[in-house]
C-alpha cells in the first residue's frame, strides 16, 4: 500500500447532511477495499482563487491515507463524477 494525500472542494451551497455524507462516502470507499485513512481535515469554508463553475467559494476536505493504486484510481473516478464535488487532486506526499 502507498501513501496519498487527497483534497477536494465541496459545494458549499449544500446542506450539512449532504456535505457530511460526502466526506463518509469517501471514506467508506477507501476503508471498504482495504485501504487506511490516517487522517481528515475538513476547513472552513474558503474564497477559491478564481471562479470555477460560477462558484467563488468552497469547502475543502484534506484526507492522508494508505492504499493500493487501484483504490486511488476509483476514488479518483468516484469523485470526477460526484456532483457536489467541484475539484480534487490526489498525490504522494513522498514525491
């Protein structure tokens, strides 16, 4: 398994709930094929630097976590197509 590092912008414009069941279903998607979340961050919410999607502000989530390259390939795909997800990027800290 490999570390990564994955951050990702909600809208804000969702509700509570919503934005809480987003970052579980993340979560649970990583936990479920055998990965580890060594922590999640969750930030207020920030002024993006320009607007994406007409938005100028969004919630940012930082989650470190181990898993095979498999794992980030879905969790890359799962999060290119959720709607209340405006932007992500998964990396390797070590790199």
């Amino acid at each position: 398994m490999r570390d990564y590092e994955l951050t990702y912008i909600i809208d804000p414009s969702l509700e509570e709930e919503q934005v809480t069941a987003l970052i579980e279903r993340f979560s649970t998607l990583v936990t479920s094929h055998g990965g580890e979340i060594a922590s999640t961050d969750r930030w207020e919410k920030r002024k993006l630097a320009y607007d994406i999607n007409g938005r100028r502000e969004g919630l940012y989530v930082v989650v470190a976590f181990k898993a095979t390259p498999e794992v980030r390939s879905e969790l890359d795909r799962q999060l290119r197509l959720t709607e209340g997800v405006i932007r992500h990027l998964i990396v390797r800290p070590d790199e």
